[in-house]
C-alpha cells in the first residue's frame, strides 16, 4: 500500500475522478466542458484564494473541491437538456452557472468579507456575466430566466404581523435565505454541512428552522456542545435516538428513514493534553468508517450507526473554558 500525503497530492485528482464519472454517466462532451471551466474559473479562484485570502477557519482544497462537487451534484442532479428548446451550447452555458455557483459557495464561501472581494475581482476579470452592481456573491440562478438573479429579491418583502410572540419572529435577510439555500440543498441531498461564523449571527436560529421543516420521516435532534462534552456522552445520545436491528447495525428509532443530528457549537470541547478534542475525533471516525466501537462489550463490537447525517455549527476553532 501506499500512502500519499493530501497536501502533494492536492486537489487536482479529485477533480479528475469527478470528471471521468460524469464522462461515464453523460458523455465526454459534458466531461470536457466541465474541464474547461475548472481551467477558466476554478483554478483562478484557487490561485487567488491561496495567496491573498483569509479563512476564519483554515481549509484544505481538496476539501473544498469536494465540497463544491457535492454542491453541484445537488444542483444539477434534475437539470436535463429540453431537447428541441435548446441548443448544446446554451445548456452547457447554464451549466456553467451551477458550476460558477457551486464554486462560490464552497471555495469562495470560508472566506472572510473582506477576501471576498478579491474573489469577485478576479471572477469579473474572467468573464462578465454578473451584473455590474455588488459582488458575486449577491446573485443566484434564476431557474426561470436561466440567468442570475439578486438574492435581495428573494426576501420576504414585508414582516407580516403573524401570531408569533417577539422573540420567535425571524428577519429575513440576503444571508439567511442564502445560507437557507445553499444549506437545505446540501442536506437534501444527504451531504454533511458545517456553517462557520461569529457568535450571533444567527447559525442556530437558521438551523432549528430548518429542522421544523424536515420532511417527517427524518428524526432530528440537537446536541449542544460544550467545554465540558465528552466522546462517551455524545455516543449515548446519538445511540439514544437508534434502535439496534442487528447484533452490530443500528437504525433511526421508529423506523424513520435518516436521522438528522444538529450539533451546536462544534468547535466547544475542551482541547486535551495531546491537543485532541475527543467528541470531535468520535465524529470523524463516524464519517470515515460509519462506525464506532462499543464502550459495554467485553469484547471489540463494532457499531454500525446507519443513515445518520450530521448538520453542524461552530465560531473559531479552538474549545470552550469552563
Ligand atoms: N435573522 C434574524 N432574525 C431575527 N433574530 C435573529 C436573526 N438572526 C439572529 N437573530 C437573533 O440573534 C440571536 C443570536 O442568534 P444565534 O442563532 O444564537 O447565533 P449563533 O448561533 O450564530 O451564535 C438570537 O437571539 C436570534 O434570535
Ligand atoms: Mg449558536
């Protein structure tokens, strides 16, 4: 066997697997044009990022190529080309809209405002299809027109006076709703997603309304981490919420089809002495390998958590004192 390390190898492979599987799936012409646009537009946004970018948290990119071919999967999974309304040329232009779109909200999306600015200079050098006023990141795909549109307009336009009590009414505004977007595409489409940002700019108000909303055969529930989270109670709780169906195979209780887990405040577990953050290694080890090991047995048992999606928030890395 052997072993590479991620950063030599980067993230041009990655690219490379996800290309051969649409050539497989879609044809070479599809495949080639995505190649050309990751020529246009990725590797430029890459180059910039790289040199005069901040991140609130630091990311690798090969992670967040394969987070922006996640995005687009989600996106384009139903787009089919109308036969007789289209041209070739004029679908693959929308198509490269998804990929600009996924594109700035994976790699573009860790950085901080002010950085985004640097992305969108160099995005507006390559081509000119936004429109002029504000930055990238203002505009979505308007299905109907097939062209960009402004976020803003997708706000509720007025706040209705409703029966909610003060405190319940949420604003909307340009980073709800497309944070609302971006995150309920990803989860639809069974993806991980983390949001990044400073304390009290709405993360878990715009989470728990995205789980009021969950189709009613997911189970969702909340974790809130803190300094003081351990990997053992975070494995209870999550075993909690399944039901075992086979020696070693674990379900979503009353037979719900996935189980979504909402945890807040990812970065709070107190850092150890060897610089591990226990619950949060309890995790990776669950994306990678689907499983953990039992804590009971006397013997080594293998739990297969199954269908469990992960939905998580965090400030700046580091843990909670307490
Ligand atoms: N768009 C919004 N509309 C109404 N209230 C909001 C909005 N965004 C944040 N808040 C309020 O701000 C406070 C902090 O939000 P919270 O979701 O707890 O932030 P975070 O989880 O990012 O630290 C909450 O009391 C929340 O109700
Ligand atoms: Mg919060």
């Amino acid at each position: 066997m052997v072993y590479m390390d991620l950063d030599e190898l980067g993230w041009k492979p990655v690219f490379e697997q996800w290309s051969n599987a649409k050539a497989a799936k879609f044809g070479e012409d599809y495949a080639e044009k995505l190649i050309e646009f990751k020529d246009k537009w990725l590797e430029k946004v890459l180059s910039i990022k790289r040199t005069n970018c901040n991140e609130l948290v630091k990311t690798s990119e090969t992670a967040c190529v394969r987070s922006m071919t996640n995005l687009f999967d989600a996106m384009t999974g139903k787009l089919t080309k109308h036969e007789t309304e289209e041209s070739m040329d004029d679908f693959m232009s929308y198509i490269e809209k998804y990929f600009i779109f996924a594109m700035i909200w994976s790699v573009g999306a860790t950085v901080d405002e002010f950085s985004r600015r640097e992305i969108d200079n160099v995005m507006r050098d390559i081509d000119s299809q936004f429109p002029n006023q504000d930055t990238v990141y203002e505009y979505y795909i308007n299905p109907q027109k097939k062209n960009w549109d402004e976020w803003s307009g997708r706000m509720a336009s007025s706040l209705k006076a409703s029966n909610k009590q003060f405190h319940e009414i949420m604003v909307d505004t340009v980073d709800t709703v497309r944070n609302r977007t971006v995150v309920q595409q990803l989860l639809d489409h069974n993806n991980q997603v983390l949001l990044v940002g400073h304390s009290g700019v709405g993360k878990t108000v715009l989470i728990e309304g995205i789980l009021k909303g969950l189709d009613p055969l997911f189970n969702s529930f909340v974790i809130n981490f803190s300094a003081g989270s351990s990997s053992d109670g975070l494995q209870a709780i999550i075993e909690s919420q399944y039901d075992r169906r086979a020696k070693n195979k674990f379900k979503p209780k009353n037979s719900k089809v996935k189980a979504v887990c909402f945890i807040d405040d990812l970065n709070m577990p107190r850092v150890d002495t060897y610089g591990f953050q226990p619950p949060l290694e309890l995790i990776r080890m669950h994306l990678d390998y689907a499983f953990w090991y039992s804590r009971t047995s006397t013997q080594v048992a293998k739990h297969f958590i199954c269908d469990l999606q992960i939905l998580s928030s965090m400030g700046k890395p580091g843990g909670g004192r307490s």
